[in-house]
C-alpha cells in the first residue's frame, strides 16, 4: 500500500478516505492514534490515507478533483442569497449591539454622576 494523501487531522483524512472508497477505492486511514497523543494540535502530517499500489493513481485523481470541486452554477446562486440573507442579519445585529452598548455608557455615567452628587 502507498500514501495517497497526507491528512491535517482524522476527520480530514476520514473524509478523503470516504470520498475515494465512494470512487471505487479502497482506502485505509492510519495514524490517529497519533494525533490522540499530541492533543488537539495536528499530528504533524502523521495522519494519512493509504490505498493499494495499483489504485494509487486514481486514488490522486479522485483527490485532485475533490480539491478543484465547484458548485453548481444554481448552487452557487443559492447559497448567494444565504450569504445576502447574512449579512442583513448581521448589519442589524451589529447596529443593535451598537444601540445597546452606548444606552449602558450613558446609563453607567448617569450612575457615576448620581453616586457623586449624594456621596453615596
């Protein structure tokens, strides 16, 4: 078996592995038993994907092509209008947030001025 692909982490290299067993691949992952001993931090290129000799080749096609992937022309148009829908939420969002934070500035200072004023 040869490494057909060097993962970041285990769901990165379960993911290719899953993509090239759906292409007619067998693949194996090995090395998560290394990313469990460093932590959360990546194993270092230790997480891989191993198919069989002969399938090597296909097995990098079928990667090259997931990595080059665009969405559908009508995909793409759906998920513009998300990103639309979004950024409207988040404009409010961020002017309701804005709002809020200057009413406790100014309810903060109005405190501060009556605690002074009664020497509270």
């Amino acid at each position: 078996m040869k490494i057909a692909y060097h993962a970041d982490d285990a769901i990165d290299a379960k993911l290719i592995s899953d993509i090239l067993n759906a292409g007619g691949v067998y693949a194996q992952v090995r090395g998560t038993h290394m990313q469990s001993a460093v932590g959360e931090a990546a194993a270092m290129g230790n997480v891989t994907v191993w198919v069989n000799d002969e399938d090597l080749m296909q097995a990098q096609s079928i990667i090259e092509d997931w990595d080059n992937a665009a969405y559908a022309i009508e995909d793409a148009e759906l998920f513009a209008e998300d990103e639309l829908d979004n950024t409207i939420d988040g404009t409010e969002q961020s002017q309701t947030g804005s709002t809020v934070l200057g009413a406790s500035f100014f309810l903060i200072i109005v405190l501060l001025v009556i605690s002074a004023f009664f020497k509270i």
